[in-house]
C-alpha cells in the first residue's frame, strides 16, 4: 500500500483521516517524516500555504502526489494546474474506501475526481485560454536545458551535461516553465514542440 503524509488543521481531523487510511493498509507519516517526492500528501480543506507547499516541487525530477478534501468549487481546476504527478479531488465527507481509492489513484498518476465535485467543476463556467501573441523568448540556455528535459534528463543528468549545479538546472526549467505558461516539465516540452522551440 502507499505511504501517506495527512495534513489538517485540525488534529481530531488528521487523526480520522490516518485511522482510515491506516485501516486499508496505507502507512501513514507526519509532515516531518516525509521525504520530498514520496508517497501521496492527503490535505483537508487545504489553505494557501499548504496548496504552496504541495506544488513546490511542481518543476522537480519528483512532483507530489495528492488527495485534496475540499468543498470549494474551484480547487479541481486548481489542482489541475498545479504540476501533480497525480491527484484526487474528494469532497469532504469522504468515506474510507473513497479515500482509499482516491490515493491509490493519485499514486498511479492517474485523476479522480467524486461526482459532486466533478459535477461543479464540469457545469462551471468553461474559460478558453487564448494563446499568447508574444512570449518572452528563451534564452540560449534554456533552449538547451529544455532540449535535455525532452529527452528525459532529470535535474541531476541535465547539471551533469551542462557542467551547472543542479540547483541552476532547477532555476532554468523553473524560467522556462514560466516563459512557456506550463505548469510541469511534461507540459512545458509539449508546448515548446508545437512552438517549433524544439523537435522531438
């Protein structure tokens, strides 16, 4: 089963949602014992801060997996855009197998969404991204750190090519991903092919 870090506000909260996750076999760890990049984050009603917290490492070898609880109309769309490896979006009366079910799904990079939250997210509003006309141009760089995040370089094997840190390489698909308008590593090499920016 998955190794599971909860996060809530209240304690009463973070304690039923371990007692029903650790009744299906998960592992359930506090926020100190995570290691970056592990397991599945489970966050109640989470607030700015801890939505910061789980896409910091939106542009990582590693993105995070979750499973938001939520009763906030929009939070599908942001979890959408946060550069999840995977993500479930429950409302917050989630039974145990639900829960379950959504983290084992997040896991498997997969999208879950219950239906009172699919049926708000899927009846809002459909906003229609226009395409920027202009974009601020790649620099040399990043050109060639984007090429080596196509062929499927991590951080680490892009440093190593390019003779930089591998906190540098970070900050370059960091720049990249913002002068794109992506929002994961994925998102960004597509978007860079139909520019012409790269071939794959």
């Amino acid at each position: 089963m998955s190794t599971v870090t909860v996060v809530a506000s209240l304690p009463s909260v973070r304690l039923g949602l371990a007692d029903m996750l650790s009744s299906h076999g998960h592992t359930v760890l506090s926020e100190d014992e995570t290691v970056d990049g592990a397991g599945v984050w489970v966050l109640d009603a989470p607030g700015t801060p801890a939505l910061d917290a789980l896409t910091a490492q939106r542009y990582s070898d590693s993105p995070r997996a979750a499973v938001v609880l939520s009763d906030e109309p929009g939070m599908a769309s942001q979890l959408a855009r946060a550069g999840l490896r995977g993500w479930a979006c429950l409302a917050r009366d989630a039974d145990a197998d639900q829960l379950d079910l959504a983290v084992r799904s997040a896991e498997a990079g997969l999208v879950l969404l219950d239906l009172p939250v699919a049926a708000t997210s899927l009846t809002a509003p459909a906003t229609v991204a226009t395409p920027a006309l202009s974009m601020e141009p790649l620099t040399a760089r990043e050109l060639q750190v984007l090429q080596l995040v196509a062929q499927g370089l991590p951080n680490k094997g892009i440093a190593r090519r390019l003779g930089i840190s591998e906190n540098t390489a970070k900050f370059h698909v960091a720049s990249l991903c913002g002068k794109l308008g992506a929002s994961s590593r994925t998102e960004a090499v597509t978007l860079a092919a139909r520019r012409g920016l790269i071939l794959l």
